[in-house]
C-alpha cells in the first residue's frame, strides 16, 4: 500500500492527493501542513511502502525533517512532485533521498498530472481546477465553490479525506455542500471585516490578524489595492503568517518567508511566527514582524 502526503490547506494539494488517488486506489492518504511535516516523515520512519509527496517544500524550519527521509529512504522510494521555490542546498540535501520534480511554472496538481494522469479526463479536469485556484485565476465556478468548503471545513480531517476521496472518482460537488457553503460565506464576510479593521500600515506594508476561515487572496484584494501597499502580511490565530504582494509587484515574498524560517512563491509565500497569536499578544506580534520584514525588504536585490 503507498503512502500519499499532500497539502491539507486549499484545493491544490486536496486535488493532488485526489490525482495520485487515481492512479494508486488502495494508497493511504496523509493531509499535513508545514507544522506536520517533521512528525509526519518521523512516523513513517522503517517503512517499506512507496511514498509520494505533493504540493510541500522543505523550508528552513523542516530541514530537520531530512534525518527522517534518509532513514526512510533506505527501505523505500520517495517520489517528490512539487511547484515551491526550494532553498538550493535544502534541494540538493533532499534530492540524495528521493526523486524530486519541481516546476514553478505549474500548480502541484499539474505537476502530478504530468506524472500519472496523461489521457484522463477526471484527472486533467482535477489539474485545471487546481490550477484557478493556485493562481487566483478563481474563474471556474466549480472550483470556486470547492475552495469555499474546504475553507470552511478546514479543521475536520476526515471531511478533507472524504474531498480527496470525492475528486479521485470524478465527482465535483454534493448537494449537502450547498448548506456547508451558505453558512461559510456569511460567517466569512463578517470575518473578513474584522480582519480589515485589525489592520495596521506601515510604510508599504500592512499587518493583519485573521481567520483560517478567510482566504488570505480574500483579505489582500480588499486592502493592497484599495490602500496602496506593496505586501500584507497575514497572521493567524495559530501563529501561520501569509504573505501577499499586490498585483505587478516585484517583491519576492519566498525572500522575506525565508527570514521567517519559511517559504513559498514569490507572490504568495508563509512562514510560522512559532506561537498562537492572540488579541492580546497581537500588537508585540506585530511589532516584531514588522521590524523583520522592514529589514527583509531593505535587504532584497
Ligand atoms: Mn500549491
């Protein structure tokens, strides 16, 4: 039985795992964020199952991840398909362990696609939806509203499963979604104005706190174009930052995550602050972040 390790957070690592699910039915799936990562490759440790990775990247603060894949690589094969800016002796290091694909160009998704799903339609559909989304393109309305539940059910495992499970055998929507949707987007909107109220500006960049419940692309379209700011930088309760850029900017974000122990794209990109962030420790969280990405903006070529 493979083992499949994907992106629990947004419809591109869910439609990943969903694609490698097709072409490998009987597959054990792992949804994880950054923060699983270690413990994750730590559990599957003697292993002898094929691992597949989707949609994740080794960021400073999983290098020690690494120690796990070597042991595992003894015993098994790890096939890697990935679209994150890899740090390049992170890249190197993790290459002696396994095969590893990244394309910037393309969304996790279709980077699987070009592994295992040539000639399937289920599959090229899962890919294209994927790649609206990771894009923000967010033009398919199929896709749209299947981004909106997995935000909404962010939390609940065994429902993000049941996703991976529902894409891999060609089904896009379910009635009993409808209800999980209307609910998400009311509970949003009043989320996203908090959010926008909690905002704080500085010289080009603004600091927020927010839900995991609002989509970061969400709260940068009401605030970068509106008030001119080059990057927003994103906090949740659980100590996740998310960067966002405005449209056309140069900034690579993937440069000021990486100041954070993390990483991403240079137009959307994350790190962890390493506590929860409450509304009482927010103004020191923000002091502190800001300092860092002031001078991770001066310090950029
Ligand atoms: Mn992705």
């Amino acid at each position: 039985m493979a083992i499949i390790i994907s992106h629990r957070k947004d419809l591109d690592g869910i439609a990943s795992a969903a694609i490698l699910k097709r072409a490998l039915p009987g597959a054990k799936v792992l949804l994880i964020d950054y923060d699983d990562i270690r413990e994750a490759f730590r559990s599957l440790e003697g292993t002898r199952e094929e691992i597949y990775v989707a949609d994740l990247n080794i960021g400073a603060a999983e290098k020690k991840a690494l120690g796990s894949i070597e042991k595992i690589a003894k015993n098994a094969r790890i096939l890697w398909l990935d679209h994150h800016n890899w740090d390049p002796i992170v890249r190197k290091a993790a290459e002696k362990h396994m095969t590893l694909i990244v394309n910037r160009d393309k969304c996790a998704s279709e980077v699987v696609f070009d592994f295992f799903g040539e000639g399937d339609f289920v599959d090229a559909k899962i890919a294209r939806f994927a790649r609206d989304q990771d894009f923000y393109t967010k033009k398919i309305y199929d896709a749209n509203r299947i981004s909106d539940v997995i935000a909404a059910r962010h939390g609940n495992m065994r429902f993000l499963l049941s996703l991976v499970d529902m894409l891999s055998m060609g089904v896009f929507w379910k009635d009993e979604f409808d209800e999980i949707r209307t609910e998400y987007i009311a509970k949003k909107e009043k989320l996203l104005l908090e959010s926008v109220g909690a905002m704080t500006y500085y010289e080009n960049f603004a600091i927020t706190l927010s839900s995991p419940l609002v989509p970061s692309g969400e709260i940068a379209r009401e605030t970068i174009e509106k008030k001119k700011v080059d990057v927003l930088v994103i906090l949740d309760p659980r100590g996740r930052i998310s960067f966002r850029r405005r449209k056309g900017s140069s900034i690579d974000l993937s440069f000021i995550a990486r100041g954070f122990g993390g990483g991403g794209h240079p137009y959307a990109a994350g790190a962890s602050y390493g506590k929860p962030i409450s509304k009482k420790t927010l103004t020191s969280a923000k002091e502190a972040i800001a300092e860092k990405v002031r001078k991770r903006l001066a310090a950029r070529i």
